[in-house]
C-alpha cells in the first residue's frame, strides 16, 4: 500500500473511524483502524468494536492499492499532530512509514486477516435532513437512562409508521418525545428500533452538519440500523428488549396550564437552584399572573424568585427535580414554554410555544414527574 | 481484639499510674457467656467450658481454661473439641446474657451518662464528668468491677487510657479478671511495643501489606512517613493508622451510637448450593431490613449484599440508588439484582447479609416520583403489612415464596424465620 492524503482529510476521517473503537478491546486487532486504499484513489478507514462500526471514505493519490492495519488511538492522536502538509503512508513488511514533511513515523500493523468484516447495512432506508435530526436526537437523549444496570433505558426507541418518525427516551423520572417526517424509500415502511442514546448523539453530532443522512433499519427482526451521510458509515446492534409502553403516560388532558418566558424562567430555575442540596427540589406556585420559584427550606439556605406567567386553569404548586426542568426547558428552542398540570403529584408536559398567545408545538414533548415533598 | 492477644505490660509494684485525663473506660466482660453459664453451673468453675453448639456448630464463648488449649470465640465446635476434649459443652441462653447485659448496662449509667455500648457485653465509658463525685478513673474502674462482681456475679477487664483506641487495648491487655491504666505520657511507649495487628483497622489484608513492608510494631508504623503509608494502604487508611500509632484518637464517646447501617444476615444450618434457597433467604432478609428500616424512620441510598462461601471466603457487593428508600421491594431487587451480578455456578454458600447504608430519617426526604408509579405502590403495601405485623405479630403477612414448606424441618434455612 502506498498513498498521500490531505493531512485536513486525514485527520477528519482517522478521528470519525477512532469513534467505534473499544477503550478495552475484547481481541487486540479491534484496537485497529483498517485502512484500505483502491485503485480508483479512495482509502476507507474502517473501525468496530462488535456493537458499532464506523466506516470512512476520503479521496486520496493511491500509487499501491492495499490494506493495513494500525492502532487507531495512534493514528488518530498523530493525524491530529501532523503539520498541514500532505501525508504519505507506505506499508514496508510489518510496519506502516507516515511521513508528512519532516516527521516520520514507524507503525507496527497487526495482521489484517484477523480483522472481523463489518457489518453491511441493513436494507430498507430513507432519509432524513440533518440538522433535524441532530435536533431530535439531543432534545431526547437527555432523557435517557445512564444507568447501565437498565439497558433498555439506556436507549432511544425509533418508531417509525411511513414518513413519520418518532424518538422517545425516558429514565424512569421523565421522558422526551420527538416526532419528526423523514422521507422513507418505501412509503408503507413500518419499524422500531431501540438505539444506545450514546452511539445516537455520537452519530448525530457528527453527520448532522451534512444535508442529508440516509437512516436504514432492517425489516422485521434485524437487529441493527445503519447510517450514511458524506462518505460516513456506521452501524449499530441495537439494544435487546421490550421498551416499556411510555406513550401511555401523557397525560389524556391537562386542566390546567401556564406559559412562561423560556430564557428567563431558565435562569430564574438556575439561580434559586444554588441554594437547592443534592436532591432537594425547585418549588413553583403558579397563580394568577405570577409564577413563583422556591428553593431550600429549614435553616439552610433559601431562595425565591417570581416571575410573570399566564395561567389557564386553578391556581396549583409543584416541585421539581431542577437539573431535570432545566433539561426539559433547554430542549425547547421557542421563545416561550408551556407547562401543563393535572396535579401536583401527577406528571407535567413541556412544550414550546411560539407567541405568548397561540398554541403550543406538540412535535416535542417533555413529561416531567414531580418530587413529592417531605411531610 | 480478640484475634491477637495483646502483651500485659509490666506496670511497676506499688507504682500509682497517674491517671490525669485518662477519662475514657473500655470495660469488657471476661468470657462473657461462658462466665453467664458459670452461674447456672457453679460446680464447672475451674474447667474448660465451652458456649456453642446447635447444629452449625461454632463456639460463641469459652472459659479461660478452655482459651488455653487453643479454643477461641467463631472456631468451629468440631475443631474445638479436639483441641480440647475435655471441656464441657453448654448451649447458650441469650435471655440470660440479656438479663446480665442489662444489670451491667445500668451499672455503667449509674456511673455516668456517656456510656457508648459496643456490644451485649463491652462499652466506653467517658468519666469526666463523674470524677467529683466518684474520684479518678483509675477508682472509678475499681468501683465499676467490685459493683459488676458483686450485682451480677461476673468480673470484668478495664482500660484506662486518653483515647478509647488506647482503653480498649488496654482492657485487652489486662484480660483476665485485671485493670490496665496507660498514663498519657506512656502512651506512646505502650502503643509502640504492640503488633501492627493490634492497631483499630488493621485486618488480616492490611496487616499482610504492613508486613511486606517490613511494619512489624506499631513503633515502625509511627516512624514510616505518612506518605508511604497512604501511598501503601489508601489516603484515609494510611493517614489514620499514623495517627493511631501516636496515640492520637479524636473520636468522643458517643452516648448514642447512631445508625450508621440495618441490616440481617443468616447463616445457614447447612451450606446451600441451591440458588432458589439463597434467593428465598433474600427476600426474607430483604424484608426483615426494610421493615426494621420503616420502623426505625429510616431511608438508606445504598444496599448492600454480603455472601460468604463455605471456605470462608466473603463478597460483598453494594449499589447505591438514585435516592434513598424504605421500600422492601426495592431493597430486595437490588440485593436480588447484585446477587445475580455475581454469577455463582452452584457455589457452596454459608451465609447471605442484606444491608442498607447511608441512612437519613425517612420523613425528611422529598421523593422524585417515577413515571407510570401507582399512587397506591409497594410502599403502602409495606405500610400495610407493617400494620398487620404490629397488630398479629412478624410474618403474619408475608411473601407466599417465605411459608414455610409442608413438613419443614427445623433444619430448614427459612424454618427459623417462622413466626415463634
């Protein structure tokens, strides 16, 4: 193999390829990032770690079309160090020579017929715009789980009915909805996918600032989605098991709601927070006209703070958890949020509105359960 | 103390020790449960006699007769035996140890208010306070034997030191029957000749790497710098046995020894390499936990679960919870779930242990309701079975899985949980 690549181009693809690759891998091959050069002046940087691949394409000047296998981590932290000036990289018996200007480097390869072959993607795609996406998936992925003793709610479950897909993430204490149209290749497709929030955000994060990301989730039992934008692939297992039937928990009706300035009430939350302990919540008394904020009690600190607040219904007082409102609010881009009750120990739904007046934005919703507060 | 016995210093004859601000007492009964089987059976003073028995037999207390062919406290019966064939074998009679325990108790509160009981049979006693009344430590430990000896019928053992660390040594070194005074300016010099071992927190691993280090005495662990002891043993260990070493102790006898933990364990009659048993036990330990829990007032974030195998090896494996709880359900699913974790292959189990840490008083928590959470859950069916409990007695309610099987036998490991 011999080859030179823009060290910008180099750099890109080694970092996207290092994503999948396992802190502790099971077989020390997976420590690799595979590189394969073609005749036609394409190298595909390839990593896996049994769960999730990741697979790059860049242009490149193939002089010897072949394959090596490097430690990822090393290439990864040395593409990063280069100077911006063409690489070349040559396999020499066991060894990888990176050049690029004056520094060279001497990697020692590990035997390429080991490494296990990616998965394919899965058939049965479609495509989405990604800044949507990237949006969807961070105003679900806070909900998640990161509790690793409950896999299932470690992910995001996908549905999807025809042109209309749904991401939902919940940990138990709240739970994020998103609905959103992509463009399915078949118009009757019909799917669900449990997705590791985690491997979501990553791909997400980095295939969002390309137009268009093509999604492909095999039909039926497949047990992997793929994704594909700008020459970026990866796949992913999904996660194993029955996702509890959260849709359920939306309230039927909400008798009462109040719509507040989002950016104030923020920030309102963040500051009579600071006197709030570790799991001690924010107090809101909604009434007419104002809403007010409470935090701490007893001897220690305390804190309030009111704000104005239109209010539809009974006048009702209800606590939070405040990191888990502020996730909720921070997920909402309007300028104002709607936050409706039924009762005070009974969850809360968060929407975004766009005007004072008018109504709320029901493609994203944040089901809030409060803290009951000490007798 | 008991793993090693601790040297006897020689205090000079006739030599008054100056007692001056060695106001903490650690009184410890001698052979306690033998020395209460004692009085059932005068005619055995003088011979080996042994506590213990049943069908797991493993020796709960034995007389200084029977210590001095080898018989120790936690020593299986069988071993016991051989070591000392001709010692008289008792089974124990915890009503009577309670009934002692509680006439020294109040022998000890007489004296003074800050009493801190270790056990049925050891407490600190702080006696600053009682000194104008009763005259120095030093008297204040005599009278505390002759009262104890005279109302119960039992001697005792008394360490007089600054520190309870240092009057608990030296209740250990004065046993049996003895009184031990380390005077402040001769702490350092008592301390110093002992083994590594005899220092508070140092257990067999520790005392392993002490000793691979070359730390045999206390002496070489107070001249180690105190780096290389927290690079060796951990910051909070390292650091707290240099203290020690120097006789420095700041913990005050605490009158009421808080909770720092509940919790159950059962060793079983027979080891058990049936998970459904072990499983079943628990549930059963789960329950007894949470239940004394609620009845305390008491949440705890953290569960923790002990499991010791038949060679005597022991696990213990915790998880601590979002926020804390009273809930026997869910004391029992993580118990469950960190039991499971282990992934035993039909291991031969000896004991299992539940256990909640990290405990706050139930009524000032705020709870973080969870989603799709029934308004009336598990809790107020514990609320419920509590009440049941309290009305018709424990276990009136209980699991279906925890009744007893027909025709149980007493050696049955859940048997004993059946209500008496």
């Amino acid at each position: 193999m011999k080859l030179q690549v823009e060290r910008d181009v180099l750099a890109e693809a080694v970092a996207w390829a290092a994503r999948a690759l396992p802190s502790r891998p099971p077989v020390p091959v997976l420590a690799g990032v595979l590189l394969e050069a073609d005749a036609q002046g394409t190298v595909t940087l390839s990593s896996f770690d049994y769960e999730v691949s990741a697979r790059v394409e860049v242009p490149a000047r193939v002089d010897e079309p072949g394959r090596a296998l490097v430690s990822g981590r090393l290439l990864a932290d040395i593409s990063r160090s280069l100077p911006a000036r063409p690489v070349e990289l040559v396999t020499e018996g066991t060894k990888v020579t990176l050049s690029c200007g004056a520094s060279r480097f001497n990697l020692l390869t590990m035997p390429v017929e080991e490494y296990p072959s990616l998965p394919a993607m899965p058939s049965g795609s479609g495509t989405l715009p990604g800044d949507t996406f990237t949006e969807a998936v961070a105003q679900v992925t806070i909900a998640a789980s990161r509790d690793e003793t409950l896999p299932i709610l470690t992910g995001v479950r996908m549905e999807i009915e025809g042109n209309r897909l749904t991401l939902m993430a919940t940990d138990r204490y709240r739970l994020a909805m998103r609905e959103l149209e992509w463009q399915p290749d078949a118009p009757e497709t019909s799917a669900i996918a449990l997705v590791r929030a985690r491997t979501l955000s990553e791909v997400a994060r980095s295939m969002g600032a390309t137009g268009s990301i093509t999604m492909a989730l095999g039909q039926g039992g497949a047990d992997l989605i793929g994704f594909e934008a700008g020459g970026r692939h990866a796949t992913s297992l999904l996660v194993d098991g029955e996702y509890p039937k959260v849709r359920a928990l939306f309230p039927a009706e909400s008798p009462i709601h109040a719509v507040v300035e989002r950016a104030p009430l923020m920030e309102a939350v963040k500051r009579v927070a600071l006197v709030a302990e570790r799991n001690t919540p924010v107090r809101l008394r909604f009434e007419d006209g104002v809403l007010a904020l409470e935090a701490g009690q007893g001897e220690d600190a305390q804190a309030s703070e009111s704000l104005d607040a239109t209010l539809t219904g009974e006048s009702i007082s209800i606590a939070f958890n405040p990191q888990f409102l502020l996730d909720g609010l921070g997920a909402l881009s309007t300028t104002y949020a709607r936050l409706s009750f039924t009762q005070a120990t009974r969850p809360a739904v968060l929407t975004g509105q766009r005007e004072a007046e008018g109504d709320d934005d029901e493609s994203y919703r944040y089901l809030l359960m409060p803290v009951r507060l000490a007798t | 103390m008991s793993r090693r016995r601790v040297p006897r210093p020689v205090q000079p004859a006739g030599e008054v020790p100056d007692d001056t601000g060695c106001t903490v007492l650690h009184v410890d009964m001698d052979a306690f449960f033998a020395s209460v089987e004692l009085l059932r059976h005068p005619h055995l003073r003088g011979r080996p006699v042994i506590v213990g028995g049943g069908r797991r037999g493993v020796v709960l207390s034995a007389t200084y007769e029977a210590r001095r062919a080898g018989v120790h406290a936690a020593m299986p019966m069988g071993r016991a035996r051989r070591l000392c064939p001709q010692a008289v074998v008792l089974p124990p009679h915890h009503e009577d140890y309670a009934r002692v325990s509680a006439g020294v108790m109040a022998v000890f509160r007489s004296t003074t208010e800050r009493v801190e009981p270790l056990s049925l049979d050891e407490a600190f006693l702080d006696v600053a306070a009682a000194r104008r009344r009763l005259g120095g430590p030093t008297a204040i430990a005599r009278l505390l034997r002759d009262r104890i000896a005279d109302e119960q019928g039992i001697t005792c053992s008394v360490g007089v030191a600054a520190t309870k660390f240092v009057a608990k040594l030296a209740s250990a070194a004065a046993k049996p029957d003895g009184l031990l005074v380390v005077p402040r300016a001769r702490t350092v010099e008592f301390l110093h000749e002992l083994p590594v071992a005899a220092l508070w927190g140092v257990g067999e691993r520790t005392e392993e790497t002490l000793l691979r280090l070359g730390l045999r005495t206390v002496a070489d662990i107070a001249h180690t710098p105190v780096e290389t002891l927290r690079r060796a043993l951990g910051e909070a260990t390292g650091r707290s046995l240099h203290e020690l070493s120097w006789g420095r102790d700041p913990r005050p006898v605490h009158a009421e020894r808080e909770e720092r933990s509940v919790g159950a364990e059962q060793t079983f009659a027979r080891d058990v390499d049936d998970p459904r048993l072990v499983h079943r036990e628990i549930l059963r330990l789960a329950e007894r936990t949470a239940g004394r829990m609620r009845a305390a007032g008491l949440a705890g974030r953290t569960v923790v679960l002990k499991v010791r195998f038949a060679d005597f090896t022991t696990l213990t494996r915790s998880r601590t919870l979002p926020e804390p709880t009273d809930v026997t359900r869910v004391v029992h699913a993580t118990a469950h779930g960190l039991y499971e974790a282990l992934g035993l292959q039909r291991a031969r189990i000896r004991l299992v242990g539940v256990r909640v840490e990290g405990l706050v008083p139930a009524s000032a928590q705020h709870r973080q309701l969870v989603l799709g959470e029934r308004p009336q859950g598990w809790r107020e069916a514990d609320e419920a079975v509590d009440r049941v409990s309290a009305r018709f007695g424990r276990g009136a309610v209980r699991p279906a899985s925890l009744l007893p099987p027909p025709g149980a036998e007493g050696g049955d490991p859940w048997a004993a949980a059946a209500p008496r």
